[in-house]
C-alpha cells in the first residue's frame, strides 16, 4: 500500500457510516459524529484510509480532534490525546529501530496503566500483532503460550520478570517499574524519551490483536482478530448501551481481557478519558469513581460482587451518582447481584453477553434486568443469535439450545489454527441457552458442561444459580464427578456469606424442593472461596 493510499480493507473511509442512517444517528447521538472543521475532517476521512478502525485511528484522530483534553488518568498522573499520540509515536520509532516490523507478534503483559495503552497503540501503528497475556498465568503456562505464539518482543511490568524467564531469546522491554527515579535502559519510558514523535508511516501490515481465551477448562487459545472496517457494530452496541462522548471511564476490568480492551478501543473515538488502576481494589474503585465524576464503569461481574460485599456504611460513604454506565461482562451475573447494585447505585447496569470469539452476542439493559434477573438480553442490531440442537436444527422459543452468532466482530479463528463450529454462517458461542416469550436470551451453561446423571441432562448453571440465591451463600458452582451407578453425579462447590449458615443436607434439600430430584448434588463442600481466573472466570478444572 502507497503511503497516503487507501487499504483493500478500508476502500472508503466513509466505511465508518456506511450501515445507513441508524449508524449515522446513533454515532451522531453519542458525540462520535458531529460539526468539525473542514481540515480536520479531511485529516481524521485520511487517517482512517491508512489504518481503519484500528486504535492507531483512534489515537491519531483524537489528537487531531480534542488534543489538549484528558485522555488517561493512572497513578502516574494524567496524558491528554495529543501527548498520547506524540508517546506512541516515540515509542513506535523506537521499536521499528530495534528491528520490529509490521506482522511481527508483541507480547504485551501490563496491568492497567499508561505502559499497555502506549505499547498497543504504538503496535497498531506499526503494523504487528500484539498478543495479550492474562496477568494471572504461570511461568510455565507463559513459557507454552509464548512458544506456540513465538512474539519477537515481550513489554511487560518488571513484576513478572521472574515468570517470564522461560522465555528464553526473546527480547524484552520494561513498561512499569516502581522505581520513579527515572526510566533507566530497556524500558518503554526510555523508548519513548529517546525516539521522534514525528507521524509514522502507515503500515502495509493490517494490526491484529490476539486475545487469550480464558481457559476455564482447558489450555487457553490465541483469538485473533483484526479492526473491523465500519463502525455499524460499534453502532449496534451504542444503540443499546449509551456511551457518549467526553465521558470519563473508569475500567476495572483488565484491559488484557476483551471487556477492558473493548472499553479502551471504544475511548478513543469517543474522547473518552481512562481512569486505571493497576489492581483492583473494591473500596478504591469507588474513591475513583467519585473523585473523577465518571460516568462509566466497566467491570466483570466478581468485581460488583466484591464491591456489593463491602459493609453498608461504606457503600454510603461514596457519592456515585455521576455513574450512568456500569457495563458488565466476562462471566454470568447473577439476577440478585444486578438487583442489589441498582438498588444501591441506580439503574445502571448493562450485561453484555458474549466470548473470546463471538464478540458480543446479546445486551441486558437496566430494564431488562429489572423485569427478567438473570438474562443476558437481546441481540443489538445487526447481530443475529440463534439456537441449535446437536443435528444443527434451530430449535423452538423456550427449548435450550447451542447458542450461535452472527456479527462483524468475530475472531478470524485460532492462532494456533483451527475454530469454533459454524452453522448457516454463525458461530457457536460455546454455551447453551434459551429465548423467553419476550424475545430475550438466558445462558444455561456451557454446552460442553452438560452433566448426563442417571439418563438425565442436568446443566450446572441452574442449580448454581439457585444456590447462589439462598441468603446464606455468597457463590456456588457445581461439577459432574464420575458415579458407577448414575454415569456422573453432581458436586456442589459453595461459598457461605461471612454471617451465613448452612449445612450440607439444608443446602441438598433447597435444590430438591426447587428443582427436579435428578439435579440435587449428592455432595455439597464448603470453601472458603472459588479458584478464579484474572477476569473472575471459576476454574472448575481446579475443582475436585
């Protein structure tokens, strides 16, 4: 591709509001689109030419935009879009002279901080792809997805020196140290002191990013996926969540996971300023909400549970009613959860249901969640999700079924090859479920979690679910152990609130008057907690 030249895959910039008029009202009610000058205009239609819908787009035409305004806030102080822009720039400069080039692979391990903005956008600018690493791994589960993904350079928070060890002839930058007394030699501040903030080339490359799959029940997998090249998804999940321009939002979800990468990416066209922090801390999250008068939050389901487990006199020591956004997603949350926090901070929750590999699929708003606790809503627009048998037949309103979806945002499979099923060009989501007479979307559970006990199918997800909603018990989660007599039994896992009571036989005896007698665990163990992944995901593999 000629510098200044258009992409095959970006043939027009205005690709952007190609969807018709709901993209273009949408986008313009958010702030997205609206009167700009006609030489900016010309500078951000030529951006998005040169690399689509890309975070190097974003960056770049927020600088031309808004370049004094707030663009991140992390505990090393505040960055506004311009600044943002000239430091990827630098930083950009400074790797393409160490020899990275466009489709080269970056690993990029960073806790919520400037480091893991400036190392994506300045990837993007050059052309390479950036695999994110789950801050929660294991040397050894490192050293196999490095590996297999074989980066030539690794950015990472001097924290996980010692894990990445194993990855041995791979070089590496440091993103964040504590010590403050300067960037010393091999770290991305020393890049980005020393490189030109002149404007990049574009790259003949097209930017990837490769998001690990949680690996709840097995080796997690490199998702790739590229930019999308328009911005009717983007409309489809403003039309139900309603971002808007120039707000502030505080993501608490790590922005190695899709839910906080989604948040970063969505920031920058919005103009949006980041609050991060690099750990999640309960109380903390609402000083900063406060502090800031953010109107977004965005964080995975155990991080409300966390929050909604601190004592009421504490809850009331904060002042959220800046907050008209608390967007959620990465794992299921529970009816009651929802319920608990509008009551405390409002009807502000969107669910958004979806995976790795489908991207979004459906969208619970605050209304929703109101008239049906616990569904994952409706499809915006322009996804479809529909649910399939095992023979691949849609199946009718209120039957379970495999969840499958259709959007512009799907992962172009796995890096290590391969990918999920595809029926009538939607792909499985991975989990079963069913449609309500309204039209809306209950998760079931995984559909490869179905335990078959004495002839019957039993999905965990309901029995988790109404253990999760005694007033005794924080959270549950339940297996399929081996049982000569019935093929597999159920175990239940479960987790008592600090005050609360409940035996083993009380806790068999609330499934039982609840639910078919088939579904009542035959065991039930007490801990004092689940086994989590970073993104609050409960690794049942690790139950036992």
């Amino acid at each position: 591709m000629a510098p200044g030249g258009l992409s095959s895959r970006v043939p027009n910039p205005w690709n952007w509001v190609a969807d018709g008029a709901f993209g273009v009202k949408v986008l313009t009610e958010a702030g997205v689109l609206r009167p700009i000058r006609p030489d900016k205009l010309a500078r951000m239609a030529l951006v998005l030419a040169q690399h689509g819908a890309s975070p190097a787009a974003g960056a770049i035409s927020a600088a031309i935009h808004h370049p004094g305004e707030t663009a991140l806030i992390d505990e090393r102080g505040a960055l506004t879009f311009e600044q943002l822009d000239r430091r990827s720039n630098a930083l950009a400069h400074s790797l393409a002279e160490r020899g990275v080039r466009g489709g080269d692979g970056i690993g990029i391990m960073c806790r919520n901080h400037r480091g893991f903005v400036d190392a994506t956008i300045a990837a993007a600018k050059l052309g390479t792809s950036a695999l994110y690493l789950n801050t929660m791994f294991s040397g050894p589960q490192l050293a196999d997805v490095i590996g297999r993904e074989g980066p030539r350079l690794l950015i990472h928070d001097e924290e996980f020196s010692e894990l990445l060890d194993g990855a041995e002839g791979v070089d590496r930058l440091i993103a964040w140290s504590d010590d403050e007394e300067g960037p010393g030699a091999g770290t991305l501040e020393s890049l980005i002191a020393s490189g030109s903030e002149s404007s990049i080339e574009p790259p003949e490359e097209e930017a990837r990013f490769i998001i690990l799959t949680s690996g709840t029940t097995g080796t997690p997998k490199g998702a790739q996926r590229s930019s999308p090249s328009g911005l009717g998804a983007i409309a489809g999940l403003f039309d139900r969540i309603p971002y808007r321009s120039g707000e502030r939002m505080m993501i608490a979800s790590p922005l190695f996971h899709s839910w906080g990468f989604t948040h970063f990416v969505l920031g920058l066209p919005l103009g949006s300023a980041m609050i991060l922090r690099r750990r999640f801390d309960p109380e903390d999250t609402l000083r900063a909400v406060q502090e800031h008068r953010a109107e977004v939050l965005a964080a995975v389901p155990v991080m409300i549970q966390r929050i909604l487990a601190l004592p009421e006199e504490t809850l009331a020591r904060y002042d959220l009613s800046s907050l008209r956004i608390t967007s959620v997603s990465g794992s299921a949350l529970p009816g009651e959860m929802a319920l608990k926090w509008m009551d405390h901070f409002g009807d502000n929750i969107y669910n958004l249901y979806g995976s790795t590999e489908v991207a979004y699929a459906t969208i619970a708003t605050p209304e929703e969640l109101r008239s049906a606790p616990g569904t994952a809503g409706r499809p915006p627009r322009g996804t479809t999700v529909k649910l399939f048998d095992d023979a691949g037949r849609e199946v009718p309103e209120g039957e379970v079924g495999r969840i499958f979806v259709g959007n512009g945002m799907a992962f172009e499979g796995y890096t290590g090859g391969g990918g999920k099923e595809v029926i009538d060009e939607l792909l499985s989501s991975g989990d079963v479920g069913h449609f309500d007479s309204e039209g809306r979307l209950f998760i079931d559970g995984r559909d490869d979690e179905m335990i078959v006990s004495g002839g019957e199918n039993v999905f965990p997800r309901e029995v988790e679910d109404l253990l999760s909603d005694h007033e005794a018990v924080a959270e549950a989660a339940v297996i399929g152990v081996p049982d000569e007599e019935f093929g597999q039994r159920l175990k239940a896992f479960v987790v008592l609130h600090p005050d609360g009571e409940l035996s083993e036989d009380h806790a068999k005896a609330h499934v039982k008057t609840n639910l078919a007698g088939y579904k009542t665990p035959r065991e039930v163990v007490f801990l004092d907690q689940l086994p989590r992944n970073a993104t609050g995901k409960i690794l049942k593999r690790d139950l036992n």
